[in-house]
C-alpha cells in the first residue's frame, strides 16, 4: 500500500533518543541543548511589536489575491534587505516560500531529475537527507576539514563532481561547525560551478549570527555566493532565525547569475510555488514591518548570540585537557573534539547521569570523537551546563 519512500522514513527514533525519552519518564526534564528551536532558548521576537505589526498586515487582507511569487511588497522588503547589506538582488528575482527547507525542495525539483546529484556539506544538518530523499535526488558529500578550520575542501569537491551532478550546497554560516566561507573560498567554488555549470544554492539561515574573530568586536560581513561570478545562485534565508520567528513560515529564494539562466528558474518556480500557493498571506504582509520595526530586535539578537558565544568560550577555557574545537564564526552550534572519550557512550552518559541532551558528531556525519550542543541558550543554562558535560560521571 505504501511507497518506498513512505516506509524509509517512518521516523524510528534512534537509541539516544529511546534513552531521552526513557529518562525523561522518570524525573526532571533532560535539558535539551541541541534544539535549534530558538524561542526554546529564551529569543522572543517583543510580543507586543509583533502585534502591532500584524494588526497593521492583516488592514490590506479582505480579497484574497496571490501572486505565485508573493507580494510585491514582501519581495521589495526582502530586497532592501540585500540591498542595505551591499548587495543588488531586485525584488523581481526574489520568491517568498515558507521557510527555507521547503525552499530546498524547490530548489532539488528546480534543478535535478530523480537520481541526479547535488553535493552537500560533510557534516552537515541531517535534515537534508529528508528533504533529498523526498524530492527524488542524491546527495553526494563533499568535506570539510577540521583540521583546516573546516574549511571546504575544494579539490574533494569538484573531484567528486560526476555527470548527475546539477548543484552545490553551501550553508555559510554552517550548522554545526559554524564555518563561514570566505570570499576566497566562494570565489573558487564559483569558478568550479562555472566549469563545470553547476548552480550555487546558497543557505544563509544564519546570516545574522556572525561572531567576530578572536580579539575583534565586531564580525566580518558575510560573504555571499550571490555577489560571485557563479553561473546561477539561489540564495535561501527567512524570519527563523533571522528575527527568532520560526512559527512565521517565512523564508524567501534570491536568484541571481546568468540573465537567461535566471529567467529560466524564475519561470519553472512560478508554477512550482503556484501549484501550492504555501505562503500564508498575514505573514507577507507582515513582513515590511518585521524587516522595519524588528531592525533593533536583529541588532539585539546578534549581541545576544556573540554574548553566550564569549560566555561559552569561557565556560569552555578550563576544559582544554579534554576536549579542543574549532571557534565557530557564525552559527548556533559548536563541535567539541573529545580527547580521550566515546562521543557515543559520553552523550548516553550525560543523558543518564546529568539529564543533559547533546548530539554525537555522527549525527553530522563528522569523525568520531565529537559532542555537538547549541550555545545560543540562556546565560543560566550554560552556566550551568558546561561543566556538567565533564563532571566525572559522565566518562
Ligand atoms: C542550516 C539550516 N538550513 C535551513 C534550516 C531550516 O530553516 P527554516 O526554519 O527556514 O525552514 C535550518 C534549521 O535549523 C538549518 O539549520
């Protein structure tokens, strides 16, 4: 009765999880830090601004008139976001989705035909095997490498371009290592996706959790694929992270490169995004108001993520016999190299011994040897935690 794809992802969970859950039952909640969930952590867009602000979207909604595309007014906010970060993506090039892992799909069904592949990050956020696997495509990994503080390796890279290939994936800022590419390093993919006509799909969920370098105050802007010289980019972002909306279900895809290239994708995702017309209208409407009256909330949260970063790092400091980790540029998350334990049995220890959640770095497809945890969490909670995750117990 049911379809491969239907029975392969029955969502068994797996042991760590059973472990959670069993744990759970029988006391205090587990503290849960690797939820991506920011609200979970404490980040609440100001409830009363977002009111205001929906009061004001919902005065323009009595006739419901879509655009496949969505609102006019949405694309240009969305615009002016790029433009005032330096770069020129026109309203006309821009199509709102709702959230950016639908847009993934967009993106796999825009580009590649069932068994075609697109290279994807190693490690890399495990929800992309999903999403590939619903769309009908191959993700093939290119690394990173830890030892180079996780850089992409480039040669890796184009070295495992065969000819099903039709994309690369680069999420910049990366979850979880916290990788940001360099200009340098997107000039070069650039120049690989041109030789090799490859389209850039661009994940910038993280784009305004930028942490600065070590001794600086203030991050580098980030640098996009959209501003290369790549045959076709898709850039995704939306509200999640960006303003701590996940609930929105806004999120957006700038399509830039060559002009008969883009016209072309922007032609094929009309009737993608027409045949669903997924967004829902209230939150377009909103969206000018959240990009306008939520700048200081932005602003805010980006202090609030570089704060529990350099908090974090302190917490961390007395811990360097047992552990060592590449200092994540952006992100929420950061890779913990064990030095002389188990990521496996560890992250079942903490759960049995400290009621705390953290992700082995298989979960990422990293080497072994690795926690992974979110330090975008309550001053409280890190306070608290990071030292747990050594206590004696749980080796
Ligand atoms: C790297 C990355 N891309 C995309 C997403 C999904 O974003 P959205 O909430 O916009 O669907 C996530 C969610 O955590 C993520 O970590």
């Amino acid at each position: 009765m049911f379809s491969t794809i239907a029975l392969e992802i029955r969502g068994e969970s797996n042991a760590l999880y059973r472990t959670r859950d069993e744990v759970q039952a029988s006391g205090p909640p587990v503290v849960d830090l690797v939820s991506g969930n920011i609200n979970e952590c404490g980040y609440i867009f100001p409830r009363n601004l977002l009111e205001e602000i929906l009061v004001e979207a919902a005065h323009g909604l009595a006739v419901y008139r879509p655009d496949s595309f969505g609102q006019a007014a949405a694309r240009e906010a969305v615009a002016d976001f790029y433009l005032k970060s330096g770069c020129a993506l026109p309203p006309d090039s821009i199509l709102i989705t709702p959230g950016t892992s639908l847009a993934y799909w967009y993106c796999f069904r825009l580009l590649a035909d069932p068994g075609d592949e697109i290279l994807c990050p190693r490690p890399s956020y495990p929800l992309f095997d999903y999403i590939a696997l619903l769309a009908g495509v191959n993700l093939v990994p290119y690394r990173m490498r830890e030892e180079e503080n996780w850089n992409i390796d480039l040669a890796h890279l184009e070295a495992s371009i065969s000819t099903r290939t039709r994309a690369v994936a680069l999420i910049s800022p990366h979850n979880p290592t916290g990788h940001v590419a360099s200009a340098e390093e997107i000039t070069a993919l650039a120049e690989i996706a041109r030789r090799h006509d490859l389209a850039i799909i661009s994940d910038e969920v993280f784009s305004e959790a930028l942490l600065p370098a070590r001794r600086s105050l203030n991050p580098e802007p980030l640098p996009r694929p959209a501003a290369s010289d790549a045959p076709l980019v898709l850039t995704l972002n939306g509200f999640s992270k960006m303003f701590a909306l996940p609930g929105m279900k806004f999120g957006w895809m700038a399509v830039s490169g060559d002009r008969d290239k883009v016209s072309q994708a922007l032609r094929s995702l009309e009737i993608i995004s027409d045949t669903f017309l997924p967004v829902s209208e209230i939150a377009q409407a909103a969206a000018p108001g959240i990009f306008q009256l939520g700048n200081a909330v932005k602003f805010e949260l980006g202090n609030r993520i570089r704060n529990s970063w350099r908090r974090t790092e302190a917490l961390l400091a007395p811990w360097s016999g047992r552990c060592s980790y590449v200092r994540p540029q952006g992100g929420f998350y950061v890779a913990l190299k064990l030095h002389d334990l188990d990521e496996e049995r560890t992250a079942e220890d903490l759960l049995r011994t400290q009621r705390l959640l953290v992700h082995p770095g298989w979960f990422y497809d990293m080497d072994p040897h690795h926690l992974v945890f979110c330090f975008v969490q309550k001053p409280e909670v890190l306070e608290e935690c990071i030292p747990r995750l050594f206590a004696p117990a749980a080796g």
